[in-house]
C-alpha cells in the first residue's frame, strides 16, 4: 500500500508541475478534467451523477471553463443566477423525482469543486503567476505533511476528534509554522526572479499561513460529507490517495484563499 501510495503520489505530482509551468490553454483544460471528476464523485454520493440533474451541473462546469477563457458572461453574478434558476427549473418540472439535498449538492458542487479549482488557473495567470501559484500547494500539501509530522512526534490535544482522531493540535500549528517556513525558503529561493523584497517574502509567508489555516477547513469539510455519507474515499481514480477531492480536498479552499490574497496584497 505505501509503495503504491508513494507512486501514485509521485506521478500526480510530476502531473501537477507540467500543467502549471506550461499554464495556459493546458492548464485550464487540465482543471477542467479534475473538476469535472471531482463534481461526478460528489454527486455520486447523493445518487445524481447520472441524473439529468447531474447534467445540467457538468454543463454549468462547461460553461464556467469556456467564459474563463473567451468571457462571453460579463458578470459572475449572471452565471450564478442563471444556474440556479435553471437548476431550480428541473427540480420543479420533475418534482418529485429529486429530493432538496440533491438539488442544493448540485448547485453547490460545481462551486465547491470546479470555481474553486479554478482559481489555480487564475493565480498561475496573474503576474509572477508561474512562481505565485505554488504557495496554493505549499499551504496544502506541504502543510499537511508538517501537520503529520509534528502530529506524530508531539500531538497531544485533538483538533476535531469527531471528525478525524489523528489531527492535533500541535499537528495544526506545525502545520501552519511549515508552511510559512517553507514559503520563505522558496521566497529567498527565487527572490530575483520574483523581484521579492524580504518585505514581500514575509508577505507571502503570511499568505501561505492563513492558507495552511483554511486548507484544514477543506481537509475537515471533506471529512465531514465523508461522515455523513459513511464512506472511505470519494472514489478510487488516484491508488493509495482515493479520488480526486480526497486528494484536493485542502487544495480546493487554499486556492481561492491564496488567489485572492495574492491579488490585493501583490499586483
């Protein structure tokens, strides 16, 4: 189990470096791919994946990926409505074919997994995106393994023993510690090409603490849904790891968190 988890994690990550230094077209088809997987797995779990109601989320999926690239919907609030009034419209034409939590997973599955997803695409493409973007996996994945390791060696006090026992709360500072220190060693690292002040390499490091903060919110929520729906994994595409939001799970929050800090604080 280790040999293949460590495998599977080893090619997803070499996946994860071709999309995000080529960027662009690639990277936004290649998002495109992981959500739609992602929002098929969710909406298994309520029994709509193959639904006409599933449907209408995928083409919400489609649609939001193309305005991302040629913006042909001028305002997201127009996107927003639409979907759900036309969500809402199959609900009612098929009433009762489908309960109010499928029709609510399925207008809040496409933000919750592809919009902010999509926020990796947004940050890659901002200036100094191709070095900005990987805080997003240094305040999730690389804060998940200092939490792990700082967990294990002095975790005492659990965070939410409810939801996963093996969480501390130690793990939980440490998390947040090495992901600031791990920012900053990549802020001197490429301090020229990012034209970084040591001023701005704090700044960053911020950014990726309150990201490391919020990326258990998305480790925990995904836990939660998990719990609830008394089951392991979300699905079985990536061996050792599960699916694609067991995967993403802390990825999916840290992205629009560090997209969003980076906007205002940075360009």
């Amino acid at each position: 189990m280790f040999r293949t988890r460590l495998l599977s994690g080893i090619i997803l990550v070499a996946a994860a470096l071709v999309l995000i230094i080529t960027g662009g077209e690639v990277l936004l088809a290649g998002l495109f791919t992981v959500s739609m997987i992602g929002v098929f797995e969710l909406y298994r779990i309520f029994q709509m994946e193959k639904s006409l109601l599933g449907g209408i989320g995928y083409l919400a999926v489609l649609v939001y990926y193309v305005n991302l690239k040629i913006s042909f919907i001028s305002e997201m609030e127009m996107f927003v409505l639409g979907f759900l009034i036309l969500i809402m419209a199959v609900y009612v034409f098929k009433f009762p074919q489908y309960k109010a939590n499928q029709v609510f997973a399925g207008f809040t599955g496409v933000f919750y997994v592809a919009v902010m997803l999509s926020c990796i695409y947004q940050t890659r493409m901002m200036t100094s995106g191709i070095y900005v973007v990987w805080l997003i996996f240094l305040c999730s994945w690389g804060s998940d393994t200092c939490a792990y390791c700082v967990g294990v060696l002095i975790g005492r006090h659990k965070m939410a023993p409810k939801l996963s026992p093996k969480k501390s709360v130690e793990g939980a500072v440490g998390g947040v510690l090495g992901a600031a220190l791990l920012t900053m060693l990549y802020g001197w690292i490429f301090q020229e090409q990012m034209n970084l002040t040591t001023e701005y390499i704090f700044l960053l490091a911020g950014i990726s603490a309150v990201g490391a903060l919020i990326s258990m919110i998305g480790d925990l929520a995904a836990s939660a849904v998990k719990r609830d729906y008394q089951i392991k994994d979300y699905g079985k595409l990536i061996p050792g790891h599960g699916g694609i939001l067991d995967r993403f799970d802390s990825v999916i929050f840290t992205a629009p968190i560090v997209y969003y800090l980076a906007r205002y604080l940075i360009s």
